[in-house]
C-alpha cells in the first residue's frame, strides 16, 4: 500500500485537462499529476489561440491596428480598446474633450460590470450550479444592449478614435444607462441570497486556492485576484488615467486570498463601478465628443520617435503597454502586458494539494481569459 | 381491462408467463413515457427556475420536443472506442436498467396492486437500488478513459456511502410498521382519529434523510460528482454517445421517478389519499402524484446549489447522515419500546 504522501510515479497518473474541456474557459489545457483525485503537480500549457497580436501590431498603422485591441480580451474589450488609443494620444500629445474622458469611463465601466457578471456566471457554473449564470447573463445582456446602442458591436468594440469617441453618446443615453444601474443595484441583494448565503458555496470556496500576499507579488498578480489577497493595487487609483481622478470611489480588498474573498472582491468591484458610473452620468459635459483637429481622411498619425509605457485597470488586471516608435506610421514595436498571463502563471504554485474539483474552482477564480493569455 | 388482455394470455402462456409479459410491458411503457415527461419537466423547471420559456416549439409547450430528442439521437452512430472492454462498454447502458425495473415491479400500486408483492420486499429494494452502480462502474472503467474511470469510482463511493443512511432511515419505518412488506408498510399505517398519518410526520428526519440520500443515488444534483460535467468532462458516460448515451440519461429518470415512489411507500403514505376505498383507481394516482412530487423536490435542488466537492460530500455521508441516521433508529426503537412496554 503506498504512502498517501509518496511521490513515486508509480502511484500517480497524469490527466490532460483541456484544451477542450467545459471548464478551461477556452482553450488552456492543464497537464494534472494526479494521485487518486489529489493534485500532485499542474502545469499549465498555453498558445492554442496564439494570433501574434503584437507582431501584427509592428505592421499596421495605429488607427488600424484598432480592431485588433479589443479581440485581445473579448470580455473587457473596451478597456483594452480604450488603453489603445490613450496610449498613442499621450504619446502623440493628441487632446481629448472632457466630454470623451468621461463617456470612456462610463463606457469602460460598464464593460468591467459586464466581465465581472460573466465571470460570476461562469464561475458558479463551474462549481455545477447553472441558475445563477442565467441571471447573471440577463443582466450582463442589459448593459451588452445598452453599449451596442452606443458602439455598434456587443463584444469586440472598436469605438476609441484618437481623439475622442467614434459617436457621440445619445441625449437619451443617461436615462437608460440609469435605469440598467438602478436593476444592477436591485439585484445585489439577490445573488447575496442565491449565492453568498448558500452553504455549500461557502464551503466549496472558503479557504480553497490561497494565494499568499508575497506569492501573489512574486509572480505579478494583478487585479482582483491581488486585491483579494490583501493587497490595495488598482491602476486606477495608483497612477489614475484618463478622468479616473475626479471621481469618488474604493478599492474593496480582502486579506483571505481565497477563492471566496477573489468572488467577494469582484462582486465588491462591480459596486464601486456602478458609484463611478453615477457620478460619471452626473458629470458629463456637453460639447464635441472628437477632437476635431485629430481626424481627416488624408492625415496620417505619426509618432515621435521614443519609448512608452502607458497602463490601464483592466477586469482582470494591469493591462500595459509598452510603445516603441521610430517616428514612423507603424510602430516599431508593441509590447502588450497581459494580467491574465501572470494570473495563470501562479496557479502552479497553489494546485498541488487541492481536488480536482478544487482546480476548477481555483482555475475558476483567477478569471482567465485565453485569447488574452496568448495574444 | 388489464384482467381482460390477462386472461387471453393466459390462456397462451399459462398464468405466470401472462402477468411476466403483462407486467413487463406495463412497466416499461409506462417508465417510456415517464422518461419522456420528466425529461420535458426537467427542462421546463430548470427553464423557470432561470426565468426562461424552456422548449416552446414542438408541441404545445415543447411537449414533444423529448420525442424529437430521441429521434435524433436515434438516429446518431454508435461510436464505440478503439480501446474500450468491448463487451463490457456494450453491456453498461442496457444493465443499468435491469435493477430500475425490478424495483419498479416491487412498488405497490394500490390496494393489492402490485405486479411483485414480496413479504420483504423493502429488504429487495434496498439491495437492488445500490446494484445500479454496477453498471456505472462498468461504464467508467471499461471506457478507457480517465475521466470516465474517477466518474465510476467517484460512483461507487458515494452509492456505498448514501446506502448506509438510506437503509436506517428506510428502518426506523419497518420499526414502526413492524413488516419489510411494502404493501403492508403502507397498509399498517398509524391512525389519528381514523386518518392514516404518512410516516413522514412521525419520522421527519428520516424522511429527509432518505431524500438526500435517493438524491445521492441517482447522482442528481448538489450530489452528482460522478458525471460533473465542469470536471470530468462526462464522468462515467464520457466515451458514450448516440442512443447509448441516451439509455444513461432514460436510466437516470427512471431511477428517480421509481426511488422516489418507494420513498413515497415509506414516508408519504403510498397510495393513500380521501376517497381511495371507494375508487380504488385513485390509489396509482396518489402514488404517482406523491413520486412526482419527491420528483420535483430533486429538481429544484438541482437548479439552485452548486455542487459539493468528492471529500465534503463523503464527510457529510459518514460524518453527518450516518449518524443522524443511526441515532434516529436508536431513539424511534426507545420511544416504540416505552409505549408498547405498559401494555
């Protein structure tokens, strides 16, 4: 009879989870040491959706890599599309009207909304309970209508211009927007009943997949699965972009560093977004939407020759870009620092020891988004 | 008419051959068409539960759409893996109906109606509902493939563990009706004021602690790690596609509608209900209505809790149910000993 804590190779077998797999959120494939349902080892495989972003982004003008930008992270995409254009504007000094620095946080906000809400969906439907992602992707579907009113597109949003926004914001728009958040508000007290109340979610998450303050710092966490390890690191508040300064809001943290605590933070998040939202709606000037100095069919966007790094609070975590031109219409070089790779990366260091149906959860939790792993 | 289409076939097959071909073909078709119905309630449950419609388009109200379903299905190949037990991996879908419909025959229907009535019949039920497994083994492990083998030996497990407060909770019942005979189980209930009261009222943390555990058994929902689909892919079914796939999903719905008409037997008053002596064919109905109600309670677990974990659901069998379980017995076992002891 082998020891329950042997390592031989004998006493154990390897499962090869995914890359086709109902809960590796897309295409990650986890190669599992397992002895018996324990985990021994995991390591995690990634590159099965590899488009070489930015080497694409070496070969297209600014303006046409666009596109490209949101396709990275198609749950937040208009953060990273927004992150962009901020990017080029700062390092080509391009001036945007107040009206289009507080439409892009409303908008960006209520994209980190939508990802959160898909991500509690998805979460909860990995640890095998379906309703709850139901009514989460009914409130998601809420504010998907209202930013494909604005947009044009549900998902991979491509409405950052350098300069401003592609369209203006509709005079109706605050009043619905309004009326998505006041459904948003009523519903928190509801998934508190279905979810947070519920014991076996308690017991399935409490204590689950610690991640350590000083781990989580070693492998560049970021995001909320860093703040629900204690640690108070938002972009938003740290270096603000964009009109993140001029509004009120918090960044909820919890000490645990457990699955629970990452749930509890993003849940926490999805609050503070909607406080944003609302002072944002408040405070919307009028005016013009685009600098009108910044378009024109025949103007081509150079940069100045240089280096920059420029970095945004995405759903899941430091989004950051680092810019290198040579003075030309296409960039010498972009480099794209992606929250999720690191977030992905730690798992290696909190699987062993845990149940299969642990690794799920915990898989579950860092909220990974693949595309935006391999770029 | 049942005695009618008896008696013709008797007169072929003489009298057992006729109630075996009768009952068999009684029980299957209706189990056919339970299927079909609880696959349909299934969805249109979980459907409201998440305030969807549910199927709306075949039929009235999706009715038929479990029909359209299983032609589909039907008409899918049988896939079978280079590298599985042949024989084994063919004989799983097919035997894990065989203990389903023993059962079935061993629930009485109505006032001496039933198509197998054994003087221990609850000591065959117990022994037959954990027999099931067998055939979940012998899918997961002649699959080849490893998800498959964790979903049956996670299988194996837990129907070992959850037999165990099944049977103590099924106990403290024979304690109080004094027979293993289901009809007698029924027909010896206690009586306040000349109204039989269901056990349930006198033994409600058996009653619960038989639910979670038929629950368990038929590896429904909060308890259905055997086939977790967001960890093992399809658990024991894994490598099993088409009608093969199908016969697992009949075999699920079958056991819970025949489970939960035994737990009905036991603790909801079987076919009982106002009226059933003079209309004797109400009995089945009550029955049914009683089964499809423990039916439905299983559902609606299903759609609200997420799922336990392999450890905590085995610690809340030896842990917990176990010994809530005993400790009831032990405790029904005094209170009958203090009442009868005077007299």
């Amino acid at each position: 009879m082998p020891s329950p804590h042997s390592t031989d190779v004998l006493d154990t077998y390897t499962l090869n989870m995914g890359p086709q797999h109902p809960s590796t959120h897309g295409v990650l494939r986890m190669k599992l040491t397992l002895r018996g349902e324990e985990i021994v080892a995991a390591d995690p495989v990634i590159g099965y959706s590899h488009r070489a972003h930015e080497k694409m982004a070496e070969n297209r003008t600014y303006a046409q890599f666009l596109p490209n930008t949101s396709r990275q992270d198609y749950l937040s995409g208009m953060i990273y599309n927004f992150a962009w254009v901020e990017a080029v504007e700062k390092m080509a000094g391009i001036a945007v009207p107040e009206r289009a620095l507080v439409a892009r946080v409303i908008l960006a906000e209520f994209n980190r909304i939508a990802s959160h809400l898909m991500w509690v969906g998805a979460f909860l439907l990995d640890l095998g309970a379906a309703t709850p992602f139901l009514y989460a992707w009914d409130d998601r579907e809420a504010i998907l209508f209202l930013l494909e009113s604005v947009t044009g597109s549900r998902l991979t949003y491509c409405t950052g211009r350098f300069g401003g926004l592609n369209r203006d914001l509709d005079p109706a728009f605050p009043d619905r927007a309004r009326e998505v958040l006041a459904k948003l508000r009523a519903r928190w007290r509801e998934y508190e009943r279905l979810i947070e109340d519920n014991v076996i979610f308690i017991n399935r998450t409490k204590g689950v997949g610690v991640l350590s303050r000083d781990l989580c710092l070693s492998y560049g966490v970021t995001g909320p699965t860093l703040r629900g390890s204690g640690v108070p690191y938002d972009v938003r508040k740290a270096e603000p972009y964009g009109a993140y300064a001029r509004f009120e809001f918090e960044i909820p943290t919890r000490s645990e560093g457990d699955v629970f605590a990452r749930y509890m933070v993003r849940v926490l998040e999805m609050q503070q977004s909607v406080r944003i939202i609302e002072q944002a709606l408040d405070q919307l000037p009028g005016g013009p939407i685009l600098n009108p100095d910044s378009i024109g069919v025949k103007k081509r966007l150079k940069l100045p020759a240089g280096t920059q790094y420029y970095a945004v609070e995405s759903a899941r975590g430091h989004y950051g870009i680092l810019l290198v031109s040579e003075g030309g219409t296409e960039p010498y070089r972009a480099k794209f620092r992606t929250p999720s790779y690191a977030n992905l990366a730690v798992l290696t260091d909190v699987m062993p020891g845990n149940m299969v149906a642990d690794a799920v959860a915990v898989l579950g939790s860092v909220d990974l988004v693949l595309p935006e792993v391999d770029r | 008419v049942i005695a009618a289409v008896h008696g013709l076939l008797a007169r072929v097959l003489g009298d057992f051959g006729a109630t075996l071909l009768l009952g068999v073909g009684l029980i299957l078709g209706y189990l056919t068409f339970n299927v079909l119905f609880l696959i349909w309630l299934e969805r249109k449950v979980s459907a409201h539960a998440q305030r969807r419609l549910g199927p709306m388009e075949v039929g009235p109200h999706g009715s038929l759409q479990t029909i359209a379903d299983m032609l589909k299905l039907l008409s899918k190949q049988l896939v079978t893996p280079v590298a599985t037990d042949h024989f084994t991996f063919l004989m799983a879908p097919i035997l894990i109906f065989v203990p389903t419909i023993c059962l079935a025959s061993l629930v009485p229907l109505g006032d001496a109606q039933a198509f197998a009535n054994m003087p221990n019949g609850l000591a065959v039920v117990v022994v037959l509902s954990g027999v099931t497994v067998i055939a979940v083994f012998m899918a997961g492990w002649s699959s080849n493939n490893k998800y498959a083998v964790l979903g049956g030996m996670r299988s194996v497990a837990q129907v070992v563990a959850y037999e165990i407060p099944v049977l103590l909770s099924a106990l403290s019942v024979v304690l109080i009706a004094q027979t293993l005979n289901l009809w007698g189980i029924v027909e010896g209930l206690p009586r306040w004021h000349g109204i039989p009261v269901p056990y349930a009222v006198l033994e409600p943390v058996a009653a619960l602690i038989f639910f979670i555990g038929i629950t368990a058994e038929t590896n429904r929902a909060p308890f259905d790690i055997p086939e977790a689909e967001s960890e093992l892919v399809g658990g024991f079914h894994t490598e099993y596609s088409g009608m093969r796939f199908a016969l697992f999903f009949f075999a699920e719905y079958t056991n819970m509608l025949v489970l939960g008409a035994v737990g009905a037997t036991l603790f909801l008053g079987g076919w009982k209900g106002p009226f059933v002596h003079s209309l004797p064919w109400l009995g089945p109905v009550y029955l049914l209505l009683k089964a499809y109600a423990v039916v439905f309670l299983m559902m609606w677990a299903r759609w609200t809790f997420p799922r336990l974990r392999f450890d905590q659901l085995m610690s809340f069998a030896w842990k917990l149910l176990i010994p809530v379980a005993l400790l009831n017995l032990v405790v029904t076992a005094v209170v009958l000993a203090l009442i009868a002891a005077p007299a």
